[in-house]
C-alpha cells in the first residue's frame, strides 16, 4: 500500500460544520494525529482509530512540530492510513503548506482537505457578511502573532478598503489598535472579536478600533478569538455608499 497522509480541516467546532471528505477520511484512519483546536465531538468520526494528541497552543506544552513530522512520516511507511486533523483549514495559519511539502520530499503522498477556517465561520455565526457590496470589497486574513518578529504592513492593511480578519491577535490588540490608528485607519471602524466561533460556548464583543483593547479586557476576551475590523463588522444598520461614488460616511477612512 503507498503509504499516504490526509491533512484534514476538522472546522472551527461545530461538528456541523465539518466537510463530507473529512468524515470520510476520518472514518478510514487507522491513525489520527490531532491539534488541540479540535472539538472532541469531531473525534466520534474516527471508528477505531488510534487517536493522538499532538497539540501546539502557544505557551502551553507542545509537541515539537519535528516529532510530528517524523510520527506522520513513520505511519505512513507503515502502510497505515494517517489522517493529520487540525482546527479551521489546513492551510489558514495551520502549517499545512510545509508539512505537505516535508512528507512529499520524502516521497509520501499527500492529500488536503479543507476545513472551515475559523474567521469565516466566527464571522457568520456574529451575521457578519465578511464582503458586502459598496461597503467591504474584499477581505484580508492575517495573523498578528510571528515567531520570526517580522511586523505586517500595518498602513497597507488599514488602507486596504479591505475588512481584516486577524488570528492569533488576542495578546496583541494594543499593538494592533496602534498600528492600524497610525496607519490612517479610522478610530470609529468597528470591530468585532469572537471568541471559541461556532462552540456552544462561543461569546462575541462589539466595539470600534479605539476602544477595543479596554473592550476586550471589561468582557475577559480570551483566545481562542478572532478580531473581525471594517464596516461590516458593526451591530448598526450597515449604510451602503452608492455604486462608483466618492468614498464618503462614517468609516470612510478604512476603505
Ligand atoms: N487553521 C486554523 C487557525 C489556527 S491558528 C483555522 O483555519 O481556523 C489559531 C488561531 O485561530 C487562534 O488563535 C484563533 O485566532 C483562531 N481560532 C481557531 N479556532 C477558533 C474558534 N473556534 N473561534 C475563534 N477563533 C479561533
């Protein structure tokens, strides 16, 4: 048997919200490698298979991502069916990319399947349309934590017109709000962070960019959370400029 591994989106929770691929992939595992952004009830797919738990949340214990290459690696020569189940999609901020690219440098197949990535669903659990016509003309997932120390373009991002879906920003909206405010965006654009998106125990908080950091510390905002900025992100009445008019309003300034 060629020995293969399927990186497999598990969705932001909610079982739900899984694919069809990925309880398929799920109910052929012989081994299922799991992050710790997982929904245990996703796991009831898993049949009989071995379930290990490979966690990496920041500041916690953690297993070293080379031990979890070299576990993959070693199933899969095997011959067992190893599925590598991670919260959200695969690729979204999952190191999907470069496990997939490590175990095919050694000559294992390698399938992706998409999970729901967290920002999207976070996003419409709170009714947020991510882009709306006249208001939100794209939209922009980025992270504000790197372990290299390298800084994101801040003004390009707070020009962008663009609504921002940041990961990971939890411990960081002090830098965020500073960055965002220097780089032109408006004090007034909402934001919207949502906490554990689509759990039953999921908790969102409104509030705009200048009051956001005091927001989240009154409401205890705790990760995991996604921070949701731009016009689309408010409770009010969304206002629509008109087709190819000037940019104008309240939010102007962040398109
Ligand atoms: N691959 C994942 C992201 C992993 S990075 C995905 O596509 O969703 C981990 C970050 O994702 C967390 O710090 C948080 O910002 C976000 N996240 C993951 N699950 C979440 C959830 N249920 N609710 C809110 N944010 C979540």
């Amino acid at each position: 048997m060629n020995a293969k591994v399927w990186l497999v989106g598990a969705g932001p929770g909610d079982p739900e919200l899984l694919t069809l691929k990925a309880v398929r992939a799920l109910s052929e595992a012989d081994v299922v490698l799991i992050d710790d952004l997982v929904n245990d009830a996703i796991l009831e797919h898993c049949g009989n298979a071995r379930l290990i738990p490979v966690g990496k949340r920041g500041g916690c214990r953690s297993t070293p991502q080379a031990f979890i290459h070299r576990l993959m690696l070693r199933y899969a020569r095997q011959g067992k069916c190893v599925v590598r189940l991670k919260g959200g999609d695969p690729c979204i901020f999952g190191r999907g990319g470069e496990e997939a690219q490590w175990l095919r440098e050694r000559g294992v197949e390698v399938e992706l399947v998409n999970g729901i990535t967290a920002g999207l669903a976070g996003a419409t659990q709170c009714d947020i349309p991510l882009t709306l016509r006249g208001v939100a003309r794209g939209v922009t997932l980025v992270t504000a934590h790197t372990q290299d120390g390298s800084s994101l373009n801040w003004q390009a991002l707070a020009q962008s017109g663009t609504t921002l879906v940041i990961y990971m920003g939890v411990a960081k909206l002090s830098e965020i709000r500073q960055q965002l405010l220097a780089g032109g965006m408006a004090a007034d654009t909402p934001v919207a962070m949502i906490e554990n998106a689509s759990l039953p125990h999921q908790r969102e908080c409104r509030s705009d960019l200048m009051s956001m950091e005091e927001a989240a510390h009154d409401f205890e905002l705790k990760s995991p959370a996604i921070l949701v900025i731009g016009a689309v992100a408010t409770n009010e009445k969304i206002k629509r400029s008109q087709p190819a008019a000037a940019p104008t309003g309240r939010y102007a300034g962040s398109m």
